[in-house]
C-alpha cells in the first residue's frame, strides 16, 4: 500500500476520522514547533552551569552533562563507577541472550547465576583488590536493575507454586496459597516495604539486622509473586479438561504433566499479563525510597536537591521517564514477538 492510499484508509476514511485528523495535525501544528524551540534550538548543551542554562532560554541538557554520574549511580563512589557500570552491562547482554529462543537451553541458568555472583562481587567488592561498598551506597540505575530482575526471577517461580496449590485439591495447601494471594494482593506495595523495613526487624533477636537491598528485594517478591499467581491461574483455567485427561492417559505424574503438557499450553495463553506484571515491577522499584535506597528516580532527584540546578527538574525528570520508557517499551515489544513465536505451533 502506497503512502497516499494509506493516509486516505486510516486517516480520511470518513467525515468523522476527517474532522480529528485535521483537529490533531492543527494541536500538532501549535505545540511541536514551540517543543523543538525549547528542546534543540534554545537549549544548552555540554558543560556549564546553572548559569548557562539561564542564559541559553531553553532546555537545560548541560544538567544530564554534570549529574549524570549522581543520576545513574547514586552515591556510590565516584572513583569506583566502573564496576556499577560494568555490572549494568552484564545485566544487559544477558538479557539480550536470554530474550534469544535459540539460546533457551540449560546452561542459561547457570550463566544466569554466574552473572548474579560476578555482579555481587563488583557491586559489594571487598575481594579480588576491590574496595569495599556498603549496600547503603548503592543507587540510581544498577540498583533499579538488581532489585527488579532478581525480584522477577524470583517472583515466576513462586507464582507458579502459588497459582497450583489455589487449585490443589488440598484444602491445607489451597487455603494456605488463597489466604496468602488474597492478603498480599489486598495491600498496597508501600505497605509491604514499610513492614519489611520497619516491622520485621522488631522481631528479630537484637543484634541481627537484614540488609536494607535484601528486605526491599524479598518484599518485592512475595508482592509481585501474588500478583503473577494469578496470572498463572488464568492461564491454567483455560486449559481444557482433556489435556488433564491426555497427561493422566499417557501415564505421566501430577509434576510431569504440569512441567511437559499444562503449563508450557498456560504460560503461553497469559504472556501479556504476565509481562504487564514485569512492567509494574520494575517500575515499581522507585518505592525503595521506604528503605532508605536511592534508586534511579531517587537519585535524580538527589542530583535536583542543588538550588542552583533545581529550577531544570523537568529535564532532569524526562531523562529518568526515558530511561524507564525504554526498559518498558523493550519488555512490551519483546512480549508481542514472543506471543507470535510461541502461538505459530497453533494458528
């Protein structure tokens, strides 16, 4: 379909889709040239300082030139950046492998693991030469990063047992998994990270404390787990009976039929709720600030609290907003081709 044909059948194939195409390049025509004055042709570029900024009437990119490092890594030290940053490059190409169907084979978990201990070694240090950081210390991007994909990990796994004890015929083990589905999906995230940041400890014996990364990280688990539980669930709902019957037929046991017929069929059916939860998750690491950790948009706005740079928090905020925009919309395409791939045994 040529250029022409499609703008008349998507865009003036009626009166009505008329009128709001021409209502929508005119709001177009009033807010984009005005945007591109203020984002590109008045705005400051490279180093400078706040008064630059002033000078140049636009946008303030000059702030991203000096902060970035505060907005990306935090308060970690400065001279040690390279290991966060490093750390992030891991994360990153193991995700880009992992996203590869032809690379869905065992030893994925096991780089997986690897990857997770050479990035505790590079984030923690203390070992091999490396300085010392405090857990306190880490911030802005790596520790979104690590909170989020290890809650996710962590959080599929115990969905799935969540999703099949709900339907067990057990009543201990459904009545165990329903209360706690129920209970955790009936609160608030900052409910559960002030319980494990403040409540938990206060039963613990004096003297034993538990690193903040690592109570933020269990209460985003056991909350993203309740919700991803019933996504399983609905997936699980939608199997016909018959491939129960079909499992049971071919002499298979409860664990095998689930591993080999049922689950790889409902995981399949509920792949955009599912990653949906992905989404809520990782953008639900900026609550961490309960804890006292200083995520991504924590640091930006850690790197804002400079009077002299605070009145650019809109650029500030837009970098931040795009950085989680381009995790979110990777996770959303990934989905859709991973849907395609997985549904063309069907169609």
């Amino acid at each position: 379909m040529n250029p022409s044909s499609w703008i008349k059948a998507n865009l003036f194939n009626s009166p009505v889709n008329s009128l709001l195409t021409v209502l929508a390049l005119a709001l177009l025509g009033q807010v984009v040239p005005p945007l591109v004055d203020w984002a590109v042709v008045r705005a400051s570029w490279g180093p400078g300082d706040p008064e630059t900024c002033r000078r140049a009437g636009g946008a303030c990119w000059t702030l991203l030139t000096e902060k970035h490092r505060l907005m990306l890594f935090g308060v970690y030290p400065y001279d040690q950046h390279w290991r966060p940053l490093l750390a992030m490059a891991l994360f990153v190409a193991l995700l880009a492998v992992s996203a590869n169907r032809r690379f869905w084979r065992p030893w994925l978990g096991g780089a997986w693991l690897l990857t997770v201990v050479v990035i505790g070694i590079l984030m923690w240090g203390g070992v091999l030469g490396l300085v010392p950081v405090e857990t306190s210390q880490w911030g802005g991007l790596p520790l979104t990063l690590v909170i989020a994909v290890l809650a996710i990990a962590m959080a599929f796994p115990f969905s799935i047992l969540l999703a099949l004890g709900r339907r067990s015929e057990l009543p201990a083990i459904k009545a165990l998994s329903v209360g706690y589905i129920e209970l955790v999906r009936g609160v608030p995230l900052v409910s559960v990270l002030f319980m494990a940041s403040v409540m938990f400890p206060l039963f613990l014996p004096e003297g034993i404390t538990i690193d903040k990364v690592l109570r933020a990280l269990v209460g985003m688990t056991l909350f993203t787990a309740a919700y991803l539980a019933e996504a399983v669930r609905g997936g699980l709902q939608a199997i016909p009976k018959g491939q129960f019957e079909a499992a049971d037929a071919l002499g298979l046991s409860y664990w095998q039929g689930m591993r080999l017929i049922v689950l790889p069929q409902a995981l399949r059916l509920v792949i955009p709720p599912i990653v949906n939860q992905f989404i809520t998750c990782f953008k639900d690491t900026s609550l961490v600030t309960i804890v006292g950790l200083y995520d991504l948009l924590a640091a930006t706005k850690a790197a804002l609290n400079d009077p002299g740079w605070r009145p650019f928090f809109v650029e500030g905020y837009l970098a931040a907003a795009a950085v989680y925009f381009c995790f979110c919309f990777f996770m959303s395409r990934y989905s859709q081709w991973l849907e395609r791939e997985l549904a063309k045994g069907t169609r």
